[in-house]
C-alpha cells in the first residue's frame, strides 16, 4: 500500500457512529428478530460488551432453555429470567440481548426503564415466523404453528415493546442495515434526551 493508497478499511474509532454509551442498551422484540445477531454487530460499533440473556440464563442454571421449560416449566424459567435480566441490568454497561419475553414481568421492565435504553426490534411476523421454522429448539414453538403462534405473542406483548425508548424496524435485510438503524435512532433519541 502506498501513501496514494490509503487503506480503505474504515478504522475502529471511525466506525463508531456514537460515543461510548454510560447506559446498558438493552434489546427487546420477538424471538428471531434478530436480537443476538444484531445485538452481537452492535455491541462491536459501541464498544460494549455483548451478552445474551438466553445464554446467561442458561450458565445460571447450568441447564437449556429447552431442558428448563421441559423439566421446570416456564414459571420457573420466567423466574429466573428475572434474577438474571436483575444482575444484568444492575451491572455495568452492556449490549443486552433480552429473551422475547423478559418484558412480561413488571420489575425487569421498570429496571429496564431504570438502567437501560430499550430498543425494540420489530419485524413483520411472516419474515420472523420463516426464521423461527429454521430451527426446532424454541420451546414455545414446540407443536404449534410458527405464525400463528407468533401472532398471540405480539398481541401481549407488543403494548410491551411498545414502551421501549426506540422503537427500530427490521426487516428481512442485512444484520448490518439493521446495526446502522439503531445507531441512527439511538443518536437521535440521546441527542433529544434531557441531560440527567
């Protein structure tokens, strides 16, 4: 490479479009929205660590999300759902992958409007039903129709997402394109919020 060459390869400092965020940004959305995915890219561009809610609950129980469901039921998962999205929450700045239904229960909602900007990842549901058919270790899946099932989800829990700080609509296009709309919508909503 010379000097009249320069390397076209953006560095890291110049692909981050926002500053380091203070607050854990905390992804929610139906299951194959793309949280994990999106959420991985996005964590790079912030420089924050990525966690996914589904994995910690799992090291937590040192158990599947599936062999939880199966053999504790989803009380017992949605419980410890809680503890997990608490510490989470309460800890240091991350990038969140939150489980589709973290937002049903009342305290890791308020925790989250708390300790976090939410950003809700919403899809049209025949792009996410045809995602979530790919594979079969979604227990709340498990025997039903992708889409129908799917459409009772989003009637609960859609009022739900709805409360997030930025709402950011995903389709079926590049995980990047998605990563470059939350960072448009994140800069617009932390450039509109009152300083603390």
């Amino acid at each position: 490479m010379t000097a009249a060459d320069p390397d076209p390869t953006p560095s890291r400092a110049q692909r981050l479009a926002i500053p380091r965020p203070v607050r854990t940004i905390a992804l929610v959305g139906l299951m194959g929205v793309g949280k994990s995915t999106v959420g991985r890219r996005l964590a790079h561009r912030v420089d924050l660590p990525f966690v996914d809610g589904d994995d910690a609950i799992e090291a937590a129980a040192r158990m599947t999300v599936s062999d939880i469901f199966a053999q504790l039921g989803e009380d017992e998962f949605r419980a410890g759902e809680a503890r997990v999205m608490r510490r989470l929450l309460e800890g240091p700045p991350i990038v969140l992958a939150t489980g589709g239904g973290a937002v049903l229960n009342p305290e890791t909602r308020a925790l989250m409007k708390a300790q976090a900007t939410s950003v809700w990842l919403r899809a049209d549901l025949n792009v996410v039903a045809a995602r979530v058919q790919r594979r079969d270790t979604r227990p709340l899946l498990r025997g039903k129709d992708p889409l129908v099932a799917l459409t009772a989800m989003a009637e609960v829990r859609y009022p739900l997402y709805a409360t997030a700080d930025v709402t950011v609509d995903v389709g079926a296009g590049a995980h990047g394109q998605a990563v470059d709309a939350i960072l448009a919508a994140l800069t617009d909503y932390w450039n509109r919020e009152p300083a603390a």
